[in-house]
C-alpha cells in the first residue's frame, strides 16, 4: 500500500485534470433579461466542448448541446441563457468575445439543478438548489450566485454559495434591465490550486495513511 499510494494519486490525478477543472460558477433562475448558467475553465489548459451538454434536473446527457463552445481557454468563463445571445450580451454589456449560447429551454425553477456532461455523458459538475427545499442555497431571482469558496465548486452544496452584490469579490453590477450578477468571469479562475497544493493533500494523505497503519498495529 505504501508503495501503491502515489501511483494510484498519479493515475487519478493525471487525465481527470482537463476536464475536472471546468465548473458551474454562477446561476440565476430568473429575472433580467433572462436566466442564465455560467461555467469557467479552472484549469490551466484549454478544454473542448465539443459534444458536452447541459440539463436540469432530469439529469439526461445531451439535452442541450455546448459544442458550440468549442475551444474554452484556461480562465474562460461561457454562459447559457434562455434568451438569445445578443439580448443577453446587451443587457450585460459583455463584449462579442464572450461566450454565450442562447436559446435553451429546460426552464431553471426556484428548486432545480444544473448539470454538465461531458462528451462521453459523463456528468462533469452538478449544482442541486432551492431555497423552498432541503437542498436549499439563495434564492436567484434578479441576483445570481457564486461559490462562496474555491472548496464550494463541485461540491454539490448550494447551501455554500452567496448571492451577488455590488463591489463584492466577483465584481458583480447591475444589468440594464436591473440583474445583479457578473456573468462572463469568475474570481476563482485566478485561483486555480498550484502544484503545492496537490503536494499538500498528497501529505495529507500520507497522513492519513500513517493513522491506518498505527490502527492496524493497535
Ligand atoms: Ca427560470
Ligand atoms: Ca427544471
Ligand atoms: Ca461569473
């Protein structure tokens, strides 16, 4: 076990590293000039929508397509929203740069999830919420949310995101039709885990580890 240990962490964390880094960063189920969902590549290289998908809480891979993506940069946050693009960008002043894919239909209600599958149906990252509802989490209407923490993302756990507000970590502001919310970037994209990082939990597994094989002795 000793020995297998850093092999088996090398085989898990070596090819997961691509496509584990993108994550949902932000949603809003209504209000503005329509819901929206945002995912940001935290990673630090450049991940391939093609044939990735989105839906809600039927959970099916491939309801609504993100290829057209394409290419999501290290540090690139894309968005999907009902509305169309171009009233969206609009309504949020967000350059033509910015990713947006409009036009989707699931309809996000005040209890819902978001799910993102990979090209292979693979769910990538899941976000279950609702104020009403055990899952709980803020309620997104006219402002969105955002991970309370870099631990928040991917952890399935809406009761850890914060709603947006003005002058706050994410630089959220106000959209022309009165939406609180900073769609097209994220602050955790700045703060990607470093190598130092990865070393720490492999010393805490170390530790771990060493507690196993004093049980054993006892
Ligand atoms: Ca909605
Ligand atoms: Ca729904
Ligand atoms: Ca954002």
């Amino acid at each position: 076990m000793k020995k297998l240990l850093p092999l088996l962490l090398a085989a898990v964390l070596a090819p997961q590293v691509a496509q584990a880094d993108v994550r949902i960063t932000e949603w809003m189920y209504s209000g503005g000039s329509g819901e929206f969902v945002e995912f940001t590549n935290l990673g630090s290289s450049a991940v391939d929508f093609s044939g990735w998908s989105y839906d809600d809480d039927s959970q099916l891979a491939g309801v609504f397509d993100l290829s057209a993506f394409g290419l999501v940069a290290a540090g690139e946050s894309v968005i999907i929203t009902e509305i169309d693009a171009a009233t969206f960008r609009m309504d949020w002043s967000l350059a033509s740069s910015v990713k947006v894919l409009g036009g989707y239909t699931n309809n996000l209600g005040r209890a819902d999830e978001i799910n993102l599958f990979n090209a292979g149906g693979t769910l990538v990252d899941r976000l279950t919420y609702g104020d009403n509802v055990a899952a709980g989490g803020p309620r997104t209407q006219n402002a969105s949310a955002n991970a309370g923490s870099f631990a928040a993302l991917g952890a399935n756990s809406a009761t850890s995101w914060v709603l947006s507000a003005a002058g706050d970590a994410e630089g959220s502001y106000v959209s022309l039709s009165g939406a609180l919310g900073n769609p097209g970037s994220s602050a955790f994209a700045a703060a990607v885990p470093e190598p130092e990082s990865y070393a720490m939990l492999l010393a805490g597994l170390g530790l771990l580890g060493g507690i196993a094989r004093r049980r054993q002795r006892a």
